[in-house]
C-alpha cells in the first residue's frame, strides 16, 4: 500500500513538473532575423492553464549585461485557447544591435522553463529611396524604420561642415516599413547642387548616418517655367547686389520676398508699382533667395547674392 501511495505522489509531481516545465513556442521574430526596427512586436503561442507570461530581451545571449524583462498582464484562459498567439511590444530597442530573447509561461503559483533562445539584428542607417523637384524643393523619400524619428541635414559641401539646414522628420508608430517616409526639403536654389545625409533617432539611442544623397537642382524650376512664358520681361538686378536692388517690370500689388538659405522669409515689401527699390543694407553678406509672387502664384525665384 506504502509502493502504491508512493508512485502515486511520485507521479502526480513529475506530471505536475512536466506541465510546469514547458516552454512557450516562439512566434515571431524568426530566429536569426535582420532588418528589424527598432519597435518590435514579439509574438508566442499561449499554454493553456498559465495566466502570465515574462518576456526576457538582452544583447549577450547568457542575458547578463542589461536584462530587460518585460512581464505581460492577466491572461484571460476563458477567452483563448490553447496555441492562441500571444502578442507585445519591445520599444526604444537600439540601433544596428543584435538582440536575444525568450519566453516563460506563469501561474500564481508555477512557472514553465524558459523557451528556445532565439537572436536578431535591429536596422542601422537609414537608406534614402530617392527624390523628385516639386516646383521649388526636393521631395525624399526615406525607409521607414518601425518605431524610429528622423534628423537630416542639406549642405552645398558632401563634408558637412557647415550643414545650412537640419530638420527632423517625424516618424509615425502606425505606419508600415514598406510606406516608407516622404518629406519636402525648404525653398532651393536652382542650378545648385546640395548633399543630404539622415539618421534615425529614439528616446534612447541614433543611428549612424546614411550615405551621402546628392543631387542638383534644374535651372529652371516648374514655377519660373510659367514665368519664362508670361513674365519674361520680369527683371532682378544686380546681382551680386549690395546696398540696393531693384525689381523691373512686375505687376503692380506683386509681393517680393527675401529667403535666408534655409528658405526662413526674412522680409517680405509689396511692390506698389512695376519698376521698385529695395533696400538691402540691412542684410549681411551671403547666398539668399528671392521670390516674386502674384496672386499667391510664385513667378519667380531667384539665388541672390550680397557682397560688400
């Protein structure tokens, strides 16, 4: 009776041990997969009779350098079944890292072994897709990185020296990877060459730069192409300015505007009649941009230079 009561206990712990020992089946990401945002959806298959799960992520596969540990609430086992997958979200992942993560099931009193080990790489660098000129300006557009912002820098030297505009891109959580990111660069001059470079952000880390993205304006925008055809006689001089300059030949009520190199309007005069003066002492030395507009139609820009 004794033999009889003691296989029964000894079978009723390794069952319970054997339930208790098995590790969730991993679902998502694959093992060894590369290219990953740095806002990830890890995804596993649901044990039945387990009401919590432990989520373990680290960038040493021992899981000893920085262990974050990310623990998903109440599971309700009334409304999934067993094999369900189950689903969170790792934010804030670092950039060009390879990560390791892995799974544990729990109840209030028990918890599984931890499942398979499984690696990935997170994306480095952003890659720009390409651009086109829209009137004025270059439109770009980027690979969108999930859960990533975006900084860029345009500069007339492939160094970067001395960026002449920096701006960020927002990024957006709910946009996919294959939509890409598209952003307009500010006012350009035309029949000018320009460099661009951008690099992801989060709250905790960058990313390098990208390649260098260079490209040259046309010498003729889409806006003074319309101008070439009905305001051909529309005149800027001189140029190089220094003190004064002067608009010939615009419609009366046209409106001029000066643009520093970052496409900032810095000042703006109505042109009260068709041949006008506008001062320029007020304004240092350097590349600006000028824009005649009639009717809040751009019929003119022009790179400006001020020398003294």
């Amino acid at each position: 009776m004794k033999n009889l009561l003691l296989i029964f206990v000894l079978f009723f712990v390794f069952s319970t041990k054997a339930h208790a020992a098995v590790g969730p089946n991993l679902d998502h990401p694959t093992n060894n997969e590369a290219f990953i945002g740095t806002r990830l959806g890890i995804s596993f298959y649901h044990i039945a009779g387990n009401n919590f799960y432990d989520i373990a992520y680290d960038t040493t596969n021992t899981f000893n350098s920085s262990v974050n540990l990310l623990q998903l609430g109440t599971i309700d086992n009334i409304a999934i079944t067993n094999n369900t997958i189950i689903s969170d979200t790792l934010e804030n992942l670092y950039f060009d890292q390879r990560y390791y993560y892995k799974v544990r099931a729990r109840t209030a009193t028990d918890t599984t072994d931890w499942s398979e080990t499984r690696t990935f790489v997170t994306r480095g660098a952003p890659f720009i897709i390409g651009s086109i000129t829209v009137f004025d300006h270059q439109q770009f557009q980027l690979g969108h990185y999930m859960g990533a912002n975006y900084v860029y820098e345009l500069n007339d030297s492939p160094i970067f020296n001395a960026p002449i505009y920096i701006s960020t891109i927002p990024g957006d959580k709910s946009r996919l990877p294959a939509q890409g990111v598209i952003w307009n660069s500010p006012s350009l001059l035309n029949s000018f060459t320009y460099y661009m470079r951008v690099k992801a952000f989060n709250e905790i880390d960058s990313s390098e730069w990208s390649f260098t993205y260079g490209f040259t304006t046309p010498e003729v925008f889409e806006s003074n192409a319309i101008n070439e055809l009905n305001n051909g006689n529309l005149n800027i001089f001189p140029n190089p300015a220094n003190t004064e300059l002067y608009v010939a030949n615009a419609k009366a009520n046209s409106i001029f505007y000066l643009q520093d190199i970052t496409g900032k309007i810095i000042y703006q005069q109505q042109l009260i009649s068709s041949n006008s003066l506008i001062d320029m002492s007020n304004f240092e030395s350097g590349i600006y941009i000028t824009r005649i507009t009639e009717n809040d139609n751009v019929i003119r820009t022009e790179k400006l230079v001020i020398s003294r």
